[in-house]
C-alpha cells in the first residue's frame, strides 16, 4: 500500500470514528445534567473534534493536486 493511499484510508476511517464518537458523546449527554451534561459525554465529544481535525488534515494533505489555488488559499 503507498504511503498516499495510508493516509487517506487512515483519515476516512479516522473521520467515521469521529462521527460515533460524536453521536455516542451526544447521545450519552441527554441522559445527564440538564446545565453541564455528563463528564463522559463531554470528554467523547471532546475527543471527537480532536479526531476529526487530524481526520480532515490528512484527507486533505492526500489530494494535493486537486486542491491547488483554494486548498492553499484555505489552509493559509
């Protein structure tokens, strides 16, 4: 497998983790404190969002050639 290929299998499957672990920390929130929700929940969804920055990092760092002026423009 070419290391192009790793990353981009990396950062989708990467980006589907983030999103149960969203839902997951959603769900298990409703259940708890009507003001600060539960620890668990808050720490899922914490997790989540930093799963999918690097999720979204290397799905774009893959396709370089597609993204020339707005994907510099947008990551500058």
């Amino acid at each position: 497998m070419s290391p192009s290929a790793a990353i981009r299998w990396g950062g989708g499957l990467t980006s589907v983790a983030a999103g149960l672990l969203l839902l997951l920390g959603h769900i298990v929130n409703v259940g708890g404190d009507t003001e600060y929700g539960t620890v668990l929940g808050g720490t899922l969804v914490l997790s989540a969002h930093a799963l999918l920055v690097f999720a979204l990092v290397a799905l774009w760092a893959c396709r370089p050639s597609v993204a020339v002026l707005w994907g510099r423009w947008g990551w500058s």
